[in-house]
C-alpha cells in the first residue's frame, strides 16, 4: 500500500472484541462465525483509521454492502478463514481502496467460466503450460473481488466479472519470505463514470502476494 495508509491485519480473532453499539443491529441475527470476522474486521478498521489519526467511529453499512466510512476517509475490508484486515486513507490522497483476501488454493470446479473473460482464461491455459505453483484462477478472482470494492463506493454501480479485465505481472524479485507478489492492472470494460466529480474510471492499479497459504489483493487509486 502506498503511503498514507492506515493498515491493518490478524490471522485470527483475538478474544475480548466488541463491535460498537451502533454496530450491533448489523449482526443481531448473525451466525457466531459471522459475528467474529464482523467484529475483528470492525475493531482492524478501527486501528488502520487510528494511523490516520482519527477517532474510533462505527463503520455502518451502505448501499449494497458498501462500508460507510467518516467523512474525507476511504477504505476497505475483508475476511477469509484465517484472515481479517481493514486498509483506510484520506480521499484527498487516495481516492478508492479496495482489498480481497482469498484462501491460496485453486477455484471450485465451474466458477473459471462465469468469474473470467476470454482473454484472461487464454492466459491461464497459456501459465498452466508451465506450472509455478501458483493458483492464478484463484488470484484473478481476488484481484475481481478487490476491483469491485474500490469501484463500487466512486459509482455505486454494479461491476459484474466480465466487465473488468485484469491483467498481471509478476515481481522478479520475491520477497523477504520469497513469497510470490506482483502487480496487476483492471482495465473497466465499461462506462467508469464517477460521482465524486473525479474522472471516469478506466484502470485501476493493484498488487498481488501469496504468504501463509493466503492470496492477497489491493488496489489503491490515486
Ligand atoms: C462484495 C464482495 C466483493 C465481497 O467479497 P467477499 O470475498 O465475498 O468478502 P470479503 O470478506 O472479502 O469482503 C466483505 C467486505 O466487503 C465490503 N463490501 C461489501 N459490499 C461492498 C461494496 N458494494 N462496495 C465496497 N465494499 C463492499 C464490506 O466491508 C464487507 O465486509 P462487512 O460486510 O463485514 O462490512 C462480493 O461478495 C461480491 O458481491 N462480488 C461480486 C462483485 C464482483 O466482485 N465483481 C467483480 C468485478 S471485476
């Protein structure tokens, strides 16, 4: 994430967390595990807003899911099995953030075909060639999810899977860990119009890492 972001992460939920009261109703009749990641990923939302020097607040829901962050903030969060994290910036810096996390392990059987276009499943067929270890249908789905939380909140339009084209790149050189990150561009195959009086959406820049058996996407727009 570049700087200026308030960032956040846990592999696991820590006990003693409470959601804030205003928070409450958007879980009432949640399943305990439910609960536990809404919790978690409200209480990482809170740390990453922290950086940013601003007070604890309840994050409400939105417009189809969309997270309702304080005024002038931008942000996103997510949560797996064994993953929760919460990213925020000031929009004067960042415009959208959006962050996906997704087990490292390949796509369930028949999803390829309805979270992909043409031209990304002929990459693929053309990587399996030669096998990297690397589950990149699974990594295209989650650059799909992370594109989707930062467009949503500029538009409040819909994105379906075909209507944004992801591209990838992989980093020579590895990290600390030697685990495989890279860099990838969601080109928007449709109207990018904006209602934050910004210009049209047409790519959006992001970073990909596989660490600890986990797939991780962001995507910050400046
Ligand atoms: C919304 C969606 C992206 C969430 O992804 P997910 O992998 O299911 O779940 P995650 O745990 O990673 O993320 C959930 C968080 O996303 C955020 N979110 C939900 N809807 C959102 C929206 N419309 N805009 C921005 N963020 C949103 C919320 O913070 C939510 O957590 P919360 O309910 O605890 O607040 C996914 O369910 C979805 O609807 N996908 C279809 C749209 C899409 O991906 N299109 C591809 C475009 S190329």
């Amino acid at each position: 994430m570049p700087r200026g972001v308030g960032a956040a992460d846990s592999f696991g939920d820590p006990d003693g967390l409470s959601v804030l009261p205003a928070e409450e109703p958007l879980i009432a009749s949640a399943v305990e595990k439910r609960r536990r990641e809404f919790t978690t990923a409200r209480h990482l939302a809170r740390r990453a807003l922290g950086q940013l020097g601003v007070e604890p607040v309840p994050i409400l829901r939105g417009e189809r899911g969309m997270p309702v962050w304080p005024r002038h903030v931008v942000g996103s969060m997510t949560h797996c099995d064994g993953y929760r994290a919460a990213v925020t910036a000031y929009s004067m810096q960042i415009r959208s953030l959006g962050i996906d996390a997704e087990p490292h392990a390949p796509l369930p059987d028949g999803v390829l075909g309805h979270t992909s276009i043409e031209a990304e499943r002929d990459v693929l067929t053309a990587r399996s060639a030669h096998d990297d270890g690397l589950h990149w249908d699974r990594l295209l789905f989650c650059a799909k999810e992370a594109t989707y939380k930062a467009w949503f909140p500029l538009t409040h339009r819909w994105l379906g899977f075909a209507d944004a084209h992801i591209v990838f790149d992989r980093d020579d050189a590895v990290g600390t860990a030697g685990e495989p990150a890279g860099t990838f561009t969601s080109t928007i195959l449709i109207d990018g119009a904006a209602i934050d009086g910004g210009p049209p959406l047409l790519t959006l820049p992001g970073r990909w890492q596989i660490a600890n058996g986990l797939i991780l996407t962001t995507i910050a727009l400046t």
